[in-house]
C-alpha cells in the first residue's frame, strides 16, 4: 500500500492547537512490515504499480485496467454493498475526483497532495516526502501522543464542509441485507435494525472512511492522513467507530476512543455493529473468530438496546 502524505497547514485539535505543515512522504509498506523509501523504485500492488522518481521527490501510481475481479480482494465486498462492478477505471476515476477536491479545499488535517494526472494512462502523480506510518492496522503498541492524535483526526474530519453528489455515501442497509445473506445477522435481528433505521436521524459528514495507525504518517511536522481511497458520506461517529474496531489490541485504545464520543452514541455504536459485520464478511482468521463475533454480539445487543 501507498502512503502519500502533502506539506499543508492543517489544524487538529488535541495536537497543540494547529499543525504545522506536514512533510509529504512517500514510503511502501508489505503487510505489517517497516515501510521502506522507495526512491527510483517502483512496487506492483493489486491493481496499480507505483513508480518513483530517481530523486524521490513524486511518485506516480499507474492503475492496471486489465486487471480482473480476483485482483480486487476484499474491495469485493464493499464495492458490492455499494452496487459497483469492480473496474480499475472506476476505482481510477474516484480517487482523482477525491484528491482534486482534496487539493481544491483544503480538509482540517494534513492530507495527500495530488501533483498532476494522466487519464488516458490511468496514473495520478503525487509529491513525495519523508515520514514513517504509526504502526500496523491492527497495533498492539501506540504512545498515547499517538493515540490521542488518531483520535484528534478522526474527530476533524466531520467538519470538511465540501460535499459534492458524487462521494460515494455509506450503504447502511445494504451492509445489513448483506450480513443477513451470509447469515451473520437472523431475520429477527435484521428487522429489529432496519426498524431502529426507520426511526433514527442519521446525521451525514464527509470522512476518510479508513483511519488506523497504517494510513496516519508521523512527519518531522506532525500527523498526516493518508491513502483516501474510501472517503466518502458516512454516519457522524463512523471515523471514530473506526479507530476503535482496529484498537481492539491496545491496551486501553477503545476506552480512550469512548471517552472522546461527541456524536449521537447509538450512532457510533451502529458503525462499530457495520464496521464489525464488515470484516467477518470478508473472513477473519479462525483463530480470531469467535473473538469477532462475540463483539458483533455485544455490539448488536447495545445498539438495540438503545446505545
């Protein structure tokens, strides 16, 4: 995976005020590993070969439009809940429209800067800097300097005021129809949601859709939000919903994320319930398993129970 990350003022609460300009970096990470500079270098991912420049300074991520349905992994699924056929050209297409809004209003936090594009090649160019990401998605360590600064950017993001028609926004009763498909949710549970759904005022924000320690870049300047591939409209909470699904293993990471909730709280608790239901539709590990679904558990009894 990429990490692309803009020198940009970008104020986050919890950090001191405002953030100075964050350092753009560009580094590649294999699975959990220490990512690695990749100058004059290039890296084949699923769907697009990222290419740096001799000196380093850009990279430029070319999407392979050949490439098929296999390639797309667990994007599958969401794209699914989303009614999209899975198409490198369409996944091309979104995330240029999202970095060309990125670049022309300026979000509350440190986010990549897109340099330039080829539409005919597919390719989108970025500037490329030092910086290393705070840990895997799933840590087992964080500084609470660290912790309290993922909290502070997925509290941020909520307040981007641009929204145009086009994001994609988050399929809620599709992530439940698809849940019941594959028997995660009984028809009992599936109508008691869709019921509460009827009559709840879901507030819609802008958000990054993906915040974990593997897309945030400790720069020489501060935090920076990486990788915007599933920014979109989701429920206000979700971003925070998020950051405490992947928490799950440090030490006291969900009860620091609970005690900063600032939205409606059956809200977040209904994202946890989707973002849970998400990751057992794509297949977690046996051995991680019944850890996942008694967390789906709890978390369907509180949201019905009322948050």
């Amino acid at each position: 995976m990429a990490w692309l990350t803009t020198e940009r003022p970008c104020p986050v609460p919890g950090q001191g005020g405002s953030a100075s300009a964050a350092i753009l970096c560009q580094s590649v990470t294999v699975g959990d590993r220490t990512p690695v500079l990749m100058a004059g270098r290039s890296l084949q991912t699923n769907l697009s070969t990222l290419t740096w420049s001799t000196d380093g300074a850009q990279v430029t991520k070319s999407y392979d439009l050949k490439v098929t349905e296999e390639a797309f992994g667990p994007r599958l699924v969401i794209l699914g809940h989303h009614h999209h056929r899975p198409r490198a050209l369409t996944q091309f297409s979104y995330e240029l429209r999202v970095n060309q809004l990125l670049a022309r209003h300026v979000p509350p936090v440190a986010t990549p800067r897109l340099t330039g594009h080829d539409r005919r090649a597919a390719s989108l160019t970025f500037e490329a800097v030092d910086g290393e990401p705070l840990g895997p998605k799933y840590p087992l360590a964080l500084s609470e300097d660290h912790l309290d600064g993922l909290v502070a950017l997925a509290q941020a993001t909520r307040s981007y005021g641009h929204r145009p028609r086009w994001l994609r926004r988050f399929p809620i009763r599709s992530r439940l129809w698809s849940a019941r498909q594959v028997a995660l949710l009984t028809q009992t549970e599936h109508r008691a949601l869709l019921a509460l759904l009827g009559d709840m005022t879901i507030k819609w924000v802008f958000a990054h859709g993906d915040i974990t320690p593997r897309n945030v870049l400790d720069g020489p300047n501060g935090l920076v939000l990486i990788d915007w591939e599933w920014a979109g409209l989701y429920p206000d909470g979700y971003e925070l919903a998020f950051l405490w699904f992947v928490l799950v293993d440090r030490p006291g990471g969900r009860e620091a994320v609970e005690s900063e909730i600032c939205t409606e709280p059956r809200t977040f608790w209904l994202s946890a319930l989707l973002i849970e239901l998400l990751h057992l539709e794509f297949g977690v590990d046996e051995e991680f398993r019944s850890m996942h679904v008694q967390t789906k558990e709890r978390l369907l009894a509180r949201v019905l129970e009322g948050g």
